[in-house]
C-alpha cells in the first residue's frame, strides 16, 4: 500500500468517526451542540499523539475526548 492510498483510507475512516460522533450530538442534543462537537473533536484529533510505523490512529479515543468536552459543557449548562 503507498503513503496516497494510505492516507486517503485513514482520513476517511477519520471522517467516518466524526460523522457518526456529530450525528449522534445532533440527534440528541441538537444541531448547536453538535457543531460545537464537532470542532471539540478537529482540536482532540490536533492534540493526540500520532502513532508511530504501521499504526493506525485511534479515532474513538478523539470521540471519546470531545464527548468529555460536550459533557462538561452541558454540565455547566443543568
């Protein structure tokens, strides 16, 4: 597999995983919550750390950072 190919799968396994995160917030929250969400898990995803050599990245622990972040939103919010 070369570096294009690989790329492209990860971002769109990437895209996949925000998808279904910001369509789940939607559902249950609303649309305001979920952009918010959305743009919780684009700043996890610039702070986790790559993995290394064949690797592939662990989105859910993205998904499961912007969730903490949505839940100490709405926290604030009860």
């Amino acid at each position: 597999m070369n570096a294009v190919q690989t790329t492209t799968e990860l971002l769109a396994s990437a895209e996949q995983e925000l998808q279904a995160f910001a369509g789940a917030v939607t559902g249950l929250f609303g649309e305001e919550q979920a952009q918010q969400s959305a743009q919780d898990w684009l700043q996890e995803l610039e702070l986790m750390d790559w993995p290394t050599g064949d690797e592939v990245p662990n989105w859910r622990r993205v998904t499961i950072a912007a969730a903490a972040r949505l839940a100490g939103r709405l926290k604030t919010q009860i």
